[in-house]
C-alpha cells in the first residue's frame, strides 16, 4: 500500500472512533416518581438515542437497588419494577446503568414510597359457644388472636359486631380490640342460637387505595334451655285490725319457660284460729288465683297460708303469706241504761268496741254484790238483756258491772235496768 492509501485508511477509522467517543447518554430528564406502599410500581427510563452500529443498550441497576427488592424487566429494557412493603416508606435512590461497546452511561431514580393503609385481620378462637340460659354475664378471654392492623401495630382498632335472635340478650356481644375479650350478657329465660358476624376496623383511612377494614369471619352462641322453678308473685303479708275484715288473698304462678303445666296446692296454719276454716276456698281466675276466706271479727292472732307450686320438670317454688290480725285498743262505749221491755228499742245492753278485746270478761251484779250476769268474750251473740241467771227480768235499778278487757285493764261502773 503507498503512504497515500495507508493515510486515507487511518483517517476513515479515526473519523468512525471520534464519532463514537462523542456519543451522549441515552437518558432523558427523569422526574421524581411517587410508588405506594404495598402497590406494584412500575417505570420506564425514557431513551433520546441507541449506541451505533446496530448495537443495544444493556442495562443494570446499583446493588442497593437489588437489595430492596428493585428489578430490570430485562437486560435490554429500560423498566424497573419494585412492590415497595412497610418498611420501605420514604425516599429512594435506584441507579441505573446503560452500556455499549462506546462506553457506560447512567442515570438517578428518585421515589418517594407514601404509606398505604392495608387491611387489618385477626382470627376467633373458638367458633361455637355453649351456655345456659342461666349463665348471665359472660367474658371470654383472648377470645380474638393475631390481630394485625396493617400498620405496625400504631392505628386503633375496633371489632364491629352483629347478631342474629337480639332477644337472647340483655347486653350484646361485644369484642374489646385492647383486652381481646368477648363479653355479652344473657337475658333471662331466652335460649336459641345467634349467629355473629364481626370484622375489625382500623383508623387507618383509604387514602391510596388503603383498605382499613378486614375479612368479614363469624361465630355461634348456642344457649341451651333450662327449666326453670315456677314464680309465686302476690302483694307480701297481709295486716289488718280485729274489726276489719279480710275475704280474699290473691296472688299468681308464673312459669318462666312457659312451656310448662304448672300445679298449685296450699295449706292454711291457723293455730289462734282467727280464720272460719269453712271459708276457705281456693278459686283459679284469668291472671292467676285467689284464696276465698272470712276472718272472724273481733279476732286477733296470726296464721300463716303455705303455698306450693310445682311444673312438669319437676321444679318447685314454696312461698308463704303471713296474715296478722291486730287487736284494737279502742275504749269500749259503755252505755249507762238500757231498757229490756221487749219494744225493739235499746233492749239489750249494746257495749260498743268491746269485741274488740277477744279475751273480755263481763260481769254483773246488784248493788249488794249478787252476781246477775256473766260471759266471756262479750259480743253481739251473748249480750245482756237484763234477765238474771237461772231467773227472769231483774228489778229495775242500779246495778254494778266489772268488766275485764284480758289485757290487763279493768273497767267497773253501773248501769241502770229501766222498764
């Protein structure tokens, strides 16, 4: 080759050289990007040219990049993908390097990762529980597990219930999300199953695309019927004066499970015998019973009126009335005359109030001390009327009485015998 060849062959190759070391990197302006936490992010480097010669771009990213989890689509396309978690929150660099047979070039990522609100969740312990009907108030403890409110445990959290068959309770179910306890109350005599739906709900918000509740999960009451002893209700004991008059006493049988028959029997303790025993008579009525009886006016004492009731699962309920009847101590009126001429007017010695005093004694004599007339318990069966024992009228006159009240007060004085 002569020296004219040889230079214009060497000028070619340089001209082709400095073309290649003047080539610009393939990136254009790259903004700052915002990724969510927990969302797939997905970004394509934008190219403004290609290496010569028909060659490619082959790419990497830094190594810290890789270590968060940050990937190339390929060696041979620009796109990053990354599902940024919990802990990447914040601001990120990711490099990312083009290289040719000209040279290596790079560019800077910045992402701002913006917390999401993901979903809380939990798990129930025990999905079917049992009671009686009887138990009350109940608390189950660490009755919610693995609670989880999708941020590290900084968000409050609330379980929101509902029941089916509401009239099994005096206090719904309740899931406290601090102490993980259940708590309901039972209401009385109620027995059946309720289903719970319950789900757990942060304060999270759903910015984003954020999710600040969790999967809707259930469990089961089954309350299981107790049979019951039936329920005697009436007013409490009963208290009256001597010169009152008592003729009934009612009260009800109630079966709290309503499903039951339900017998009554009573029995009547009388020991002062201040009631008519041929009175007594027991009468079944719409709301409920009523005992028919008479007292005996001018009576005191106490008896007492036992009552058992008794249902078909062989459950009793004993109760019993106390009745008091109280003596009144009201003085006696004493008239000072009367007249047994047989007119129907004032023919007999009327005392007023006296049958008041069950245990009075009456007594009647002349002015020279004769007894004339005697009883006891003076009432209105037995009065005086002005005849003498064994003999016919009394002369007219003063005559003298004593009478003893039994309470240790005794009255004495006269009363005139007219014709």
């Amino acid at each position: 080759m002569n020296n004219k060849m040889h230079w214009l062959f060497t000028a070619i190759i340089t001209i082709q050289a400095l073309a290649g070391w003047g080539q610009s990197s393939p990136f254009g302006e790259v903004p700052e990007q915002e990724a969510f936490e927990g969302r797939k992010f997905e970004y394509e480097f934008e190219l403004l040219n290609s290496p010569p010669n028909g060659e490619q771009w082959l790419f990497r990213l830094d190594m810290q990049s890789l270590e968060k989890g940050i990937v190339l689509q390929s060696m041979t396309s620009p796109v990053i993908n990354w599902s940024p978690g919990e802990e990447d929150n914040g601001i990120h660099e990711v490099t990312v390097f083009a290289s040719s047979s000209i040279g290596d070039f790079e560019s800077s990522l910045r992402i701002r990762v913006v917390e999401v609100n993901s979903a809380p969740s939990f798990t129930i312990s025990k999905k079917i529980l049992e009671q009686l009907e009887d138990d009350g108030s109940v608390v189950y403890e660490n009755f919610v597990m693995d609670l989880f409110d999708g941020d590290q445990g900084l968000q409050k959290m609330e379980f929101i219930l509902s029941a089916t068959n509401l009239e099994m309770f005096a206090q719904e179910p309740f899931i406290d999300a601090e102490t993980r306890q259940l708590r309901f109350e039972l209401a009385p005599n109620q027995n059946g199953i309720s289903e719970i739906m319950v789900y757990l709900k942060d304060n999270g918000g759903t910015d984003h695309g954020g999710i600040d509740f969790s999967a809707t999960d259930k469990f089961f009451i089954n309350v299981i019927p107790v049979n019951d002893p039936p329920q005697i209700k009436h007013d409490g004991d009963i208290e009256i004066y001597a010169n009152e008059n008592l003729d009934e006493i009612k009260f009800s049988v109630i079966d709290p499970d309503k499903d039951d028959e339900v017998s009554l029997v009573f029995d009547f303790i009388d020991e002062n015998e201040i009631i008519y025993p041929e009175s007594i008579e027991l009468e079944k009525q719409e709301d409920g019973y009523v005992i028919w009886l008479e007292n005996k006016h001018g009576k005191s004492g106490q008896a007492v009126l036992k009552l058992l009731a008794s249902d078909g699962g062989f459950e009793n309920a004993q109760d019993s009335i106390v009745i008091s009847i109280l003596p009144i101590e009201i003085d006696p009126d004493i008239p000072t005359m009367f007249t047994p001429n047989d007119d129907g007017v004032n023919d007999d010695w009327e005392i007023h109030n006296l049958d008041a005093y069950e245990n009075n004694e009456v007594s009647v004599y002349t002015r020279h001390g004769k007894l004339v007339f005697h009883t006891k318990y003076y009432n209105i069966e037995n009065r005086w009327n002005g005849k003498g024992q064994n003999t016919g009228l009394v002369s007219e006159g003063v005559h003298v009485y004593k009478i003893d009240l039994g309470n240790g007060t005794v009255l004495e004085g006269s009363v005139l015998v007219k014709k």
